[in-house]
C-alpha cells in the first residue's frame, strides 16, 4: 500500500550560478521596497561591497499584527494601582 514511500527517486539539485542568485535577490528586494509606503534607506559600503537597508521603525504589516505602543502603555500604566488606593485592612 504505501511503497511509493519507499522508492528511491532521483533529485537534481538547481544549479544558480552566483550571477543569477544576484540578480535573483536584486529583484526581489525591489519588488518589496517598490510596494513599500515608507521607503527604507539603502546604503552601500564601497570598501566592503555590503547593501545595508535601514527599514523603517514599523512596517505596515507588524502595524496591523501588534497594538499601537501608546495604547499598551496606557493599559499597563491603568492596570498598575498604586498601594495607597487600596483600602487598609482592619
């Protein structure tokens, strides 16, 4: 019944040259800086050859996953009462 699991099957591995990983990423991160509201600040280091992309603070979709930083502040700060609102035991 389940021989198929069993069976050897042969996988060839996708070659990518380094040129074509390159281009391949250079793309991609285009198509994803082009949707972008807040553009990211890209910079290169021309002695190291490194891209570094300083992304904004918070990225629209982390926006809509978390709660604003006020707000949860101001939960925390109205969860918290101080000791003297308490009334003393008897």
């Amino acid at each position: 019944m389940f021989k198929f699991l069993f069976r050897k099957k042969e996988i060839e591995a996708i070659k990518e040259t380094q040129r074509e990983t390159v281009e391949r990423a250079v793309k991609e991160l285009n198509e994803i800086l082009e949707g972008m509201a807040e553009k990211a600040r890209i910079s290169v280091d021309l002695q190291s050859g490194l891209i570094d992309v300083d992304l904004p603070e918070q990225m629209p979709d982390e926006a809509l996953a978390l709660p604003a930083p006020e707000k949860a502040e101001t939960a925390t700060k109205s969860e918290e009462t101080p000791d003297e609102e308490k009334p003393a035991a008897a």
